[in-house]
C-alpha cells in the first residue's frame, strides 16, 4: 500500500533553494509577477526557463538524479515541511511507500530532494502563492505504476490533481474525505469518509490513525 499526502504551506527552516549564477535565492510561487520583491530573491514558477536555458522543473529532476552528492542541502519532500506527521508515515511505513502530493511539483516521492516554494490550491492564500486549476503545469508523476493500493489524504481542493495525475496507475485508489458531501471521483476511486470535528488539516489526523493502526474509515 502506498499512501499520498497533500503538501504544507509551512516549510522546515533549513529549506535549500536554487541559487541563479547571480548568486540570487529561488523562490517557486504561482504567479512570480504579483509576489512581494526582494532584490536577493529570484522569484519563479517551477516550469520557467532557469538561466542555463533548461526549465527549473527540468533542472530539479537533473539535480536528482546526479550521482555527486547534494551540493545546494535541498531537504527530501518528507522534512520540507515542517508538520511531524511526513515523518511519521516514513518511519510507519518506509520511505518508498510516502509520496507527496504537491501543488508546485506534482506527485513525488517523499526522497525527492526538492527545493523551496509557496504555491497551494487553497483558495484563502495569497494571489502570489495559489495555483488555479486552469494554470499550465507539467506536474511530475514519480509513483512507479506497480498494482499496488493507494491511499490519499488531502483536502477537496487537492483531489482533483490526485486523480488526474493517478488515473493511468493501477491499482485500487482510496480517497479520504471530510466534507458533508462524498466527492465525485472517476471510475476506480473509493471516497471514503473520515469522521472528526477537525476542520483545518483534518488528513493530519487520519495519518496519525493509519500510523497508529486505529480505524480511519466510517
């Protein structure tokens, strides 16, 4: 079983970033144009052109997938964000079982080295940091299409992105939800309705019930 988590807006403090050959932090947001300027700061959508003519997206995947060691101390998606519980479901569950959900990446594993960014779907945020579903996206889609069972914990502004970017995996896929009403899902996806009083971050809760072993499904 594979478990998918959505992204958090708050990140841990030792995040790394890209630096441009000016010697500038990167910094990913939705909508670079809007967001607030800093003169040490490069702001950038992940699938702009980088200053080596590749896009940052391209530049990212490249950076993974090189054998000299990780140079900038950019953090694997599971400690990016500062919330315990991204640890806790690799420690249950192993780190190739963790994938990450993220409004600026797409669907990565939880070892992905991946760098700072503010972009979210949640419709409260800044115009800077929200991403739109109509807004252009080569999302990343790393989960190896193996058979195996997922699982999603995410909010309703996420599922949309979950679905789409799974769709062509096999295997079974559940989608917890919290809302009154049961999300309409594609054929192959399970909503499954997860009790609680919480109201923000509720998916936090029902990690740590899957962790636990205690039933998270009603």
């Amino acid at each position: 079983m594979k478990i998918v988590i959505q992204c958090a807006a708050r990140k841990a403090p030792d995040a790394g970033s890209f630096t441009t050959s000016d010697g500038r932090r990167v910094l990913f947001v939705a909508d670079p144009a809007s967001a607030p300027y800093d003169r040490l700061q490069l702001n950038a959508r992940p699938d702009d052109l980088a200053d080596d003519g590749r896009t940052w997206r391209n530049r990212l995947l490249a950076y993974n997938n090189e054998k000299n060691g990780n140079r900038l101390g950019l953090l694997p998606a599971w400690r990016l964000y500062a919330h315990d519980t991204y640890g806790r479901l690799v420690t249950k569950f192993g780190e190739g079982r963790v994938f990450i959900l993220s409004a600026g990446w797409g669907l990565i594993p939880a070892t992905f080295l991946t760098p700072l960014y503010d972009i979210t779907f949640t419709g409260s945020a800044d115009e800077w940091k929200r991403r739109r579903k109509d807004d252009a996206y080569e999302d990343f889609v790393l989960m190896p299409d193996d058979g195996e069972d997922t699982i999603f914990l995410g909010g309703k502004d996420y599922q949309p992105l979950f679905c789409r970017l799974t769709q062509s995996l096999r295997g079974a896929k559940t989608v917890f939800f919290r809302s009154d009403l049961r999300p309409e899902l594609p054929s192959g996806y399970k909503a499954v309705r997860y009790d609680t009083t919480t109201r923000t971050n509720w998916h936090y809760e029902c990690a740590r019930d899957l962790v636990m072993g205690r039933k998270a499904t009603s």
